[in-house]
C-alpha cells in the first residue's frame, strides 16, 4: 500500500529555465527582470495597487506592521488562531498585540467581536484570511472606517481567493485591506521556496514601502530614473525576494489556472465525500457566502482533541500523513504570561480539534476517497 504525504510540492517543470535564464542575465539580485513579471502580474490580475516581491510573507507583514507606524502604547487587535508571523512583526514594533477569538464554526476572526476590543490606543486590525476563506472584510472595513484604523490581511494561504461584497462586487483578497501579505512557501498554493508578497492597496504607503523594501534608501526611485541620486532616507531592511527566488515563482505562475482547478477539484471532492457520510462525526469547514475560497487546505475539526487524536491514528495505520496546527498565540510558551485578556473558547477549540488532510496538486480522487474511507469520520 502507497503511502499518502501530507503535502507534496509540485514542480511545474518550468523553474530551471527562467532560473538558468537569470544567471544568463547576470542580475540576480533582487527587483530584477523577473520581479518586476511576477509583480506586474499580480497587479494587472488582482488589482492590488502596488505589489513587492518579499523573502517571506512574514517579511511583507515586517513592512505592514513598519508602515502602519505601530509602536509602544499602540494596540493591534490580531485572531488568536493564527501563525506566529500574524503577530509578530507587531511585537517587534513594540505594541501591544489585543487577540481576537475565531467564530464558532469557522477559524477566522469574528467580527462581530472586533469592536469590544477597540480602544483609544488600537491602531490597527490584522485579518488571516484561514484556508483562503474569506474573513467578513465588509464588516471589518465598516469598524476600521468608523475608528480610523489600518487594514492588513494576511493572505498568506488566500492566493486566488475571492470575496463577495454586500455591493456586489467581486474582489480579491489581499485587494481590500490597507495592506496585504501572500506567502510562496513551499506548503502554499504557489511556491517559490520562501517567498512573499507585500500588496499596498492605500496609495499614501507606496513611496514609503518601496523605501522600506530597500534598506531605507531610494534606490528603486533612481533605477526608474525618477531621482539622480539615491542615498539613506529611512528605516527598512533588505526585504527584497532575489531574482532567482522569482524566476521560480514565474515559472509557477505560468500555471496559476491549472493548480488552482485542481486544488479546487480535490477540496471539492473532499467535501462531497464527507458529507455523504452517515452520521458524519466531524465538523466541515463552513463556507460564508461572502467567501469564495482557493483549494488551499481541507480541514475536519473533531469533537474532542482524543477524538482528533483517534482519526490521526486512524489515518496512520492506513499510511495517511494529516497534520494539525497553530496552539492559540495567546496561550503560547512566548506569550502566555503576558496575556491579559479574556477566554478565546473557539481559538482553543480550533487548537485542539482542527486537522488538516492531505491537498496536494498530484492527489488523486482515489487518494480522497481513500483519506475519506481510512478516517473513521463517522466514529
Ligand atoms: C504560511 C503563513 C505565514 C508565513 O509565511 P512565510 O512566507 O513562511 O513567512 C503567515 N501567516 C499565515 C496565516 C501562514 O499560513
């Protein structure tokens, strides 16, 4: 019996040549030829105002959080039920991160909850938009309106990812925020190795990120011939993704539509599959009609963490890698004595229950059918 990994990386075929190609060019460095395909387009596809290719995601959220100017006595309101990379750039400003509890049945951040945590001090509001499933952005846009406080989605995991407005319009996330953050590392949708992208949708932040991407100076002003000279202007980093880093992500990119329709297949067949089951003893992901989502992961939550510890049993005997993930940030070995705030039920809920299945762009339905036979769901 083939085992089934927990992920797979898929390789388009294409990376060693638009790779060979930079080393051809001799321009390796970053905001090469490459960077600039790869950031035209995701501008021209999902309209973000001003998008840089970063090292990481976690790199575009450094630039967010140095952006929005938090700092000590700011306050961030972020979900307890992310990555580490959600709040930690914030910390590393110096503020004060306020998290936010997950809705009952569904692990982003209910924004019916968000206003009680707003207070004079809050700056900002960070979104993760969960398995590519949009969070409630006309609600969350209506409270940072009302209270003047920047918008940054961590798409990480929302590449391709759609949200249906109350107006009617159809928008991408990481087009909605202030700001964005998408990751291409090699457990997303598109990968690049490490990888990111910041998208900067509010205009008044797009001459500050590009000074930030470039180590507080503005060079990428004098390669454009807008300044003569370029010099030291501010604070940053060296946040740019290598030119190599973005030949491979190229490559991905040419078959953005294919791995896209078969992750959405897979997530699709998952859901069939499961829900077909009698007496089903596991939640499904609950999809808001608002939300649109990429085939990014397909995950079951149990009824009890012994519960989920049976399935992952379960699931091994059959030779089925699953994987479970993200301990509430509030309650982690970092942050848990500095936590002051209220119970997040539905964050710990989701830490102790939630397991992800196998989604990779090779699986085949008969590997569903299989994961969905072999996991005992309905016991
Ligand atoms: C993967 C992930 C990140 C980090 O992305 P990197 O590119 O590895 O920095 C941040 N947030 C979420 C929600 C993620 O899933």
């Amino acid at each position: 019996m083939n085992t089934i990994p927990f992920n797979k990386t898929y390789y388009t075929g294409e990376e060693i040549d638009f790779i060979s190609e930079t080393l051809k060019i001799g321009k390796t460095s970053g905001n090469g030829k490459f960077s600039k395909l790869c950031q035209e387009f995701f501008e021209k596809k999902y309209g973000f105002g001003k998008t840089l290719l970063t090292t990481s995601c976690t790199d575009a959220l450094e630039i967010c959080a140095m952006l929005a100017e938090v700092g000590p006595g700011d306050e961030v309101i972020i979900p307890s039920y992310t990555f580490v990379s959600s709040a930690l750039p914030f910390i590393r400003q110096g503020a004060t991160v306020v998290f936010a509890d997950s809705y009952d049945h569904n692990p982003n951040i209910d924004a019916d909850k968000i206003e009680e945590l707003i207070t004079e001090k809050t700056k900002a509001i960070v979104v993760v938009h969960y398995a590519g499933i949009a969070c409630n952005m006309d609600k969350v846009m209506e409270i940072a309106n009302k209270h003047g406080l920047v918008v940054i989605e961590d798409a990480a995991q929302a590449i391709d990812s759609y949200y249906s407005s109350k107006n009617g319009s159809r928008k991408p996330l990481g087009s909605i925020g202030h700001l964005a953050a998408f990751s291409f590392h090699e457990t997303k949708n598109i990968v690049s190795g490490e990888g990111g992208l910041l998208a900067v949708n509010d205009e008044k932040y797009f001459r500050r990120s590009e000074i930030l991407w470039e180590k507080g100076t503005n060079r990428a002003e004098f390669f454009r011939g807008a300044v003569n000279k370029y010099g030291w202007v501010d604070t940053g980093s060296s946040f740019l993704a290598s030119d190599v880093t973005a030949a491979y992500l190229w490559a991905q990119l040419q078959k953005l539509d294919e791995i896209q329709q078969k992750r959405k297949e897979i997530w699709e067949a998952y859901d069939k599959e499961l829900r077909s089951l009698e007496n089903l003893q596991v939640e499904l992901p609950e999809l808001p009609d608002y939300a649109m989502q990429n085939g990014h992961l397909y995950y079951i939550v149990a009824k009890s963490l012994e519960h989920r510890t049976d399935i992952i049993n379960r699931l091994k005997e059959a030779g089925i890698s699953s994987a479970f993930h993200y301990l509430s940030l509030h309650k982690s070995e970092f942050y848990k004595d500095k936590y002051r705030g209220a119970d997040l039920h539905n964050a710990d809920k989701f830490t102790d229950c939630l397991l992800r299945l196998p989604l990779f762009y090779e699986m085949t339905m008969e590997d569903v059918k299989r994961i969905v036979s072999s996991g005992g769901f309905n016991k």
